[in-house]
C-alpha cells in the first residue's frame, strides 16, 4: 500500500502541466528523494517547501472590468466534537463498578482485617483500578477540527494526536464485529502514503452530520460507510 501511494504520487507529479511552478518543480525533486525508512525527515521537508511558499507574496493581477467582492466576516462552525453522552455515561460505570466492589467488600468483612491489610487492599486496588481505567478511557475519542489540523482529543491523555489537513488522502469509517456479536467503528485517517491511524468512533447522529458535513470541505475522499449515530 505505501509503495502504491508514493508511485501514485510520481505519477500526478509528472503529469503536471508543461509549464510547471517553481512549487511543483521544488516537489517533484524532492519526491524523487523519498525515503521510506525516514518518512518524518521527509514530512519536514515537505512542510518546510509548502510554508516557504505559502509566505511569498504573490503578484495578482486584476482587471479593471473585474468587480471587487467585498470580504464577508466568516462565521466559526462548531469545531470539536464529543462521543455521544449515552456512551460516556456508560463508560463511568464501567469504570466506577470495581470500586464500588472493592468499597462495598471492604464495609462487610472491615473487622477481619488489619489497618495494615485494609491499607494494602486500597493500594492494590486503587494501582487495578487506574489501568483499568486509562484502558477503558483509551476508546473516549473527541475530534477537533482547526484551520491546519484534524486534532483527536482523548479524555485521558494529556497529548493530543494531529494531523496536518494537507497531508490526509482519505477519512472513512470502519465498522467491526466481535465474536460476540457486538459492533464498533472507527475513524480511519490515511495520509498521502498510505500510513492509516484509527481512532474510536461513537458520535452521536446530529454530531456525526456536521463533523462530516466539514470533513467534505477539507479532504477530498471520504466515506461515512453505514453509519448512522452511536447505538442506532
């Protein structure tokens, strides 16, 4: 798949107009030296060519027949999307369930043990609980979209995940099925060379509408598969 993407790539470089810019003709060179053993030293190139370019003035010419638009004030959209309230409600009680057992043990049976052994059974529990939790917080997924970037949020973590609009290929949601019968989705982000990221996906329908009503606007191929809103 990622020799695929970067042939592809080749192919639209040199079927570019015979009359190239500055800009495709500093991208074509640099493609030529694509590496897919360092693919973040090529990305910094990559971006740098791009902000170099994008921070040149540039000569438009305007005709005197031509009328001038005048410039609207824009009107911020929502931006961040959050899973659907059912499903974080019923993440806190998954998460919440363990330690009412440990609470409600430990009220019954408090005679029978020790401060020392009452301390280490809060210990150990409260080390359980803790992984039990940033696993279970792993699939909140929150999605921001800003002027340059697709930002995934989790609930748990302190380091957003970014991903530069210009360098997405496609966005699709995936659907799986368990053993069990149980069905999830996710979000799949594939950039220019075929690299693919998945995140959890459980937005609720209205949400889902307009994230994708704006992801139509900023990556070209998209795909929300048959999905209709979490649990429905």
């Amino acid at each position: 798949m990622l020799s695929k993407s970067v042939k592809y790539n080749k192919i639209k470089l040199e079927n570019m107009k015979k009359h190239p810019t500055t800009l495709e003709q500093e991208a074509k060179t640099l493609w030529a030296t694509f590496d897919e053993q360092n693919v973040e030293k090529f990305w910094k190139k990559y971006d740098n060519l791009l902000d170099q370019h994008k921070q040149k003035p540039q000569e438009v010419k305007i005709s005197s027949t031509t009328p001038v638009t005048p410039t609207l004030p824009q009107i911020n959209p929502k931006t961040v999307f959050h899973p659907d309230a059912l499903y974080i409600f019923g993440k806190l009680c998954v998460v919440s369930f363990p330690l009412l057992i440990v609470v409600a043990g430990l009220h019954e049976s408090i005679d029978s043990f020790s401060v020392s052994q009452i301390t280490a059974i809060l210990l150990l529990s409260a080390i359980g609980w803790v992984i039990f939790a940033f696993f279970s917080a792993a699939n909140v997924c929150s999605f921001e979209l800003t002027k340059d970037h697709l930002v995934i949020r989790n609930a748990l973590f302190f380091v957003n995940k970014k991903v530069l609009w210009r360098r997405i290929e496609s966005i699709h949601i995936q659907q799986t099925n368990d053993p069990e019968g149980k069905t999830s989705h996710e979000l799949v982000v594939t950039d220019l060379i075929g690299f693919k990221q998945r995140f959890a996906y459980t937005l609720s329908a209205k949400n889902h509408q307009q994230l994708y009503q704006v992801l139509s606007k900023k990556v070209s191929r998209i795909d929300a598969g048959n999905y209709k809103g979490y649990l429905a």
